[in-house]
C-alpha cells in the first residue's frame, strides 16, 4: 500500500484465535497486523463485490488440479523445456509476488 495514501482507522472484533494467527502471518513476512487485515481486505473484497463465493479449499484446488494438469502436458509434450519452464515460473512469482 502507498505510504502516501491517507488511511482511516477503523476497529473491528475478532477472535483471540484469529488475531493469533494475524499476528503469525504478519511475523512471517516482516510486516504489521494491519497490512496482513488490508492485503486480506484487499483480495477478498473484490471477490466479494464481484458475487463470488471465497472457499480457499476450492480454490487451492483449482491451482492443485492445474498445475497437475499443466506439469502432465509439459512432460508429455515438451519434456525437454520441463526444467526451463520451473525455473521462469519461480522467476516471475518472485518478480511479481516477492
């Protein structure tokens, strides 16, 4: 989030065992609680406006399912380039989630 941009406080209630959990995501990846609430705020809202159901079961599912269905492909078709193609993928996650 831009540091420039203006942010509002806004108190919410949770449960002890989600602010646990909070507090462990945010230790994780060397950022604040609030950042953790607005990333999370930040996906599911739009899901949400857009009528979409969030189940994270279902979705790692789908990911699961396709990077199965792709990995089959790949080593069928072109095992040669199976390699390559790993290390492009784990270059661009970090170049654009790292």
């Amino acid at each position: 989030m831009a540091s420039k941009q203006r942010l509002d406080c806004v108190g919410i209630a949770l449960a002890p065992d989600v602010i646990k959990e909070l507090d462990a995501m945010a230790a994780r990846a060397s950022i604040s609680r609030s950042e953790v609430i607005r990333m999370a705020v930040g996906i599911g809202m739009p899901l949400m406006q857009a009528g979409f159901a969030i189940s994270p079961e279902r979705i790692l599912t789908i990911l699961e399912h396709t990077q199965l269905a792709l990995t089959l492909l790949i080593e069928r078709e072109c095992p040669e380039r199976a390699t390559e193609l790993i290390r492009l993928a784990r270059a661009r996650v970090e170049e654009h989630h790292g």
